[in-house]
C-alpha cells in the first residue's frame, strides 16, 4: 500500500537459504542461513572499521512528528449522485449489451476494478447490497472493464472452527460475475481488514486463530517496544504447528485448495487470478506502519517488527553462524519511533549503522526471513492451483516515501532492502519468477511532483525501478493505484506507465482500478473513467484525444440507467 500527501492530513550475506516445503508439516522454526552472494546480487556498501555492537547503540529516541502539510483535494472525490435522466432506447440497451470487448489477443492493458471490502456479509451467507452489485457490474462490463478484483477474506469464509469454510457469498457472486460477463481476479486475504488506507470495514483474523494468539502472543508481528499487531501472523512461526495442531503456511494451503475445490468449475474462466496476500493489506511486507490508533503517520519511517520470540530465534541462530552473536539480541535500537525521519536517527542517517557490517548483517536476515516467507506460501499457492488456468500473482507495496534518500528508511523497515546502493526489488521479482507469478505493484497514479518535497518522495523513480526488477527477472508486472482518484492526471500518469513498458520493456499484463464506489460513477468520474478504460484497451495505437472523447460519449450516452441505479443503488 502506498500513500501520498492526500492522506497526510487524515559478513557479507547473500540470498536466503532454501525453504522447507510447506507442505511437509516440519516443526522447525522459520530459519535463515547465510549464503554466498549469487551472481547478480545487488550492489553491497562496505565500510572500513569494525563492526557496530549493538550494547553501544543508543536507545530508541521519543517519536518525532513529521512536519504538517497540507492535503491535496484535488485528489479528494466527494460528488453528489446526480438525479435520474432519461432512460435508454431499446436500441441503446442493445449498444449496452455488447459494448464491452474482451482483450484477448487484441493488446493493450486489461482494467479490473477492486468491489468494496465488504462486499460480502459478516456473516458471509450472501452480498452486502446485491441489487447494486448487480447494476454496478453490469455498468462496468458496459463500459468495457475486463473484471472485478474481490478479496476473499480469510477470517469470514473460516470465521468459527478451523477446516470448516463458508463459501456462500462468494459463490453468489461468481456467478453473478459469470452471467454478466466479467472475469475475477480473487485474493487470498489472510490479513485483518481495518487500520490500514481506505480499510472502510473491519474484519479480523478467524475467531480460533485470535484465540491461539491469545494464548501465545509471540504469534503477533512485535516491535522493540513490545507493541503486537495482530493484522497478520508473525511469518517467524510459519512452519511450526501453532494454528489447532496445523502450521499458518498449512492452514493458507487448505484454505485455497478448499477455495480451488469449491470453485473448479469458473477458474480459468470467470476466476482467472489468484493474488496470494503475504502480509498486512495483503502485501509481501511487514507491518511496518499501521495506522491503527494514530500508531504510525505518513511520511513516518516505520519500525522494526522482529521481536515476537519466533523471530528473535532466528535472529540469534544467524547472528551465531556468522561468529557475532551479539547481534543475536533483537534489531537495531538506534533506529528511532515510527514518525521519525531518516536524519532523525543514528542508524538511517546518511552514514548510519545501515552502512555499516552490522547493518548490512541484520538487513539482510530481515529481508531474506520475508522472501523466504514469500517463498514457502507461493509454493502452496502454485501446487494448489497448477493446472487450473488462473495466474497467481503477489502484490508488493509502493513505499515512495524517503526513497530519495541513502538509506530508504521506510522500505527497510518494511522488509525490502533497497538502498542507494541495492536492488532489493530484483530478488524478490526472482523469487516470483520461480514460480511464474505475477509482480503486482501498487502507487502507479502518483507523480512525484504530487508528493511533498521535503520527504523525498519519488513515486516515479520507484515504479521505474520496480518495472526494470520485473524484466530483469522475466516476470509480468501488473499495477494498481494507491489511492482512489478519478481525475485526468492520474488516469493519464497510469495509461503511460501501464503502456510504454518502462524502460523498454512490455506494457503490463493487468491494471486493477480502485475502487468501485457511489463517486466512482457520478458522471463527471464516470465520463473520465470509460475513456480511461478505452484509452488502456487501445494499447500503443495511436488516437488522438478528440476521438476517443466522441467514443466516449457514446458508451455513457447508452450507460445513463445502468449507472444511474448503481450509483443510487450504493450510497444507501
């Protein structure tokens, strides 16, 4: 998840080492072993002198409240529905019926659309507000979108006892999304819903899973302060049977087998991907900045979350294979609170003990013990779903923020080891293309000029770098944007990202649009919207702006009624 300044006001080590099968029910802790870098490997900073200990590192400092800027309302969205307009001719809702074309074998950048979090009920028996789905999926396949992206969430399908799964809601909307025409992309989310951008709804972890973190708090994600979050599992415990006798990475496996066996019938076909979520918000990272209770603001750096026990166990059996155990204790105590900025702390200054052998040490055990996690849920991942017909794809999340400085505090903290110095994208587009899995990146609406200049934001320089990851690597590269916006800026920002193949490479595979809500079809929004769906379908043909203006009007001259009711139909 990615966010800009529309929401501020509001021993060298190489790659990890080989992973157990998740499958395999092994009860040893999620480990690290270092390795020997492998050809290719992101540029290393060494520096002379011996290394830090960290008895001698300074204690955490008191938080540092970033400076206050100003939202950017252009961004912000808050029309009215308008009235009800004449209805369409019989021969208009023929037009309707067969204006959307599919994008097989035709180019350009297929559009899906995210549905609302809570799009099924809480007690997941059925759709929250089914008229309006309808009438909204009708108006977005009219429009030509390929799809619809819909989490499936973990903590309501297997809400009350493990291995017993409700599927209804899901099932009524697949085949709703069947009937209409319109393909699903679907996401594991074995993430609590709430505390995070645009989290609308709360949905927590499943009841049992809760109950078992009651009894073992160590099974939270933990920070040196002993705050847990309970947005995810901590991945220290990933292969150790904590979850009712089953490990986390066992229980993800049989709930997308229990989802690949209840849904054989669509996959391939209406349900053509399957997003894995690996972390909080459904993203390969941890939960470095949660917004929950004021915890975190942007552009804050973060903080380590390393020290449930679990981890703290790793940590100490790596720091003893490299001959240091003292580095075995925890993670770096100079690093500051989670609202303090690079130049804040001892550890992410422009020099800091990140540049330095224990840093480069502990960065690397921290980012490795996330790819391995990666590794061992998109192993279930492929093995349930080979065969079937449906993509997987990983999202990874768009940290722009201080990425203009050396250390890039904030994506450190969050698992990536990138640095002015290192690619910490690429290894993690590799480990994807093991497994022929798609890079979902998120943040590609955003310009950099957007962005408030004193926290370094570079939204751009960050995409770039993650498309180039993608090609290097071999693997697809599909977008999302950050933030709901409907304005031409950001459409047009995502059309030439999406397009050009950044850096010479292929236009992306995908692009899911967030998301579907009442603004989305007020009509100004909506007359903005289908142009941005004709312009990305068109690929690299060249048209100029007038004809796909008069397009345009056409399809929402013959789209009145269908968006008028699901506009209606969703503010109630």
């Amino acid at each position: 998840m990615a966010l800009n300044i529309t929401q501020i006001g509001s021993a060298v080590l190489g790659s990890a080492a080989p992973v157990a099968d998740a499958s395999s029910g092994s009860s040893a802790p999620a480990a690290w072993m270092p390795m020997a870098p492998s050809a290719g490997a992101g540029l290393r900073c060494r520096v002379s002198g011996g290394a830090t200990d960290l008895d001698h590192l300074s204690q955490p400092t008191s938080p540092t409240l970033a400076p206050k800027i100003l939202p950017d309302l252009s961004a912000a969205c808050s029309a009215l529905v308008a009235d009800a307009a004449s209805a369409a001719t019989g021969e208009e809702k023929g037009a309707v019926e067969h204006a959307a074309v599919g994008k097989e074998g035709k180019g350009g950048v297929p559009v899906f659309v995210m549905l609302p979090l809570d799009t099924v009920r809480s007690d997941g028996k059925g759709l929250n507000r089914r008229k309006a789905m309808g009438a909204s999926l009708q108006a977005l396949r009219s429009a030509g979108v390929e799809g619809v992206m819909v989490d499936v969430w973990w903590g309501l399908v297997e809400r009350e006892n493990p291995g017993e799964y409700n599927w209804s809601g899901y099932a009524e909307l697949m085949e709703m999304a069947r009937k209409i025409g319109l393909k699903v992309q679907a996401v594991m989310s074995f993430h609590r819903c709430g505390g995070n951008v645009g989290d609308s709804v709360t949905i927590p972890l499943p009841k049992w899973a809760l109950e078992e973190m009651e009894e073992d708090p160590d099974l939270a994600y933990t920070d040196q302060w002993g705050r847990r979050n309970h947005e995810y599992l901590s991945l220290g415990c990933d292969t150790l049977p904590v979850l009712k006798g089953r490990t986390p990475v066992q229980c993800y496996a049989d709930f997308m087998r229990a989802f690949r066996d209840r849904f054989h019938s669509f996959l391939g076909s209406t349900i053509v991907e399957i997003q894995v979520g690996m972390g909080p918000a459904g993203e390969l990272r941890y939960p470095s900045y949660p917004e929950l209770d004021g915890v975190w603001k942007f552009p804050g750096i973060g903080a380590f979350q390393c020290n449930d026990k679990y981890m703290i166990s790793s940590l100490r059996a790596a720091a003893e294979s490299v001959g240091k155990p003292e580095w075995g204790h925890g993670g770096p105590t100079d690093a500051g609170g989670y609202n303090n900025w690079p130049e804040d702390t001892p550890f992410f200054c422009r020099d800091g003990g990140w540049n330095s052998p224990y840093g480069e040490f502990f960065l690397s055990w921290y980012s490795e013990m996330l790819i391995g996690h990666g590794e061992r849920v998109l192993s279930s991942a492929s093995s349930v779903f080979s065969d079937t017909g449906v993509k997987i794809s990983v999202k990874v999340a768009g940290i722009h923020w201080h990425y203009g400085t050396r250390s890039h505090a904030p994506e450190l903290t969050a698992g990536y080891y990138n640095t002015r110095f290192r690619d910490g994208y690429l290894p993690i587009a590799r480990m994807l293309a093991r497994h022929g899995a798609v890079f979902n990146f998120t943040c590609v609406e955003m310009q950099d000029g957007e962005q408030p200049g004193d926290a370094m934001c570079r939204p751009e320089g960050l995409v770039r770098q993650v498309a180039a990851a993608a090609r290097e690597a071999g693997v697809g590269l599909a977008g999302e944007n950050a933030l709901p916006r409907y304005d031409e800026t950001a459409h047009d920002q995502i059309v030439g990202t999406a397009l050009s193949g950044e850096g010479g490479g292929d236009e992306m595979c995908a692009f899911t649009y967030l998301r579907m809500c009442p603004e989305l079809f007020q009509p100004d929004n909506w007359r903005r919207f289908v142009a941005f769906v004709k312009t990305m379908g068109q690929g690299k043909e060249e048209r100029c702006r007038e004809q796909v203006e008069r397009e345009t009007e056409r399809f929402v001259h013959v789209t009145v009624p269908l968006v008028q009711e699901a506009a209606v139909a969703l503010s109630v």
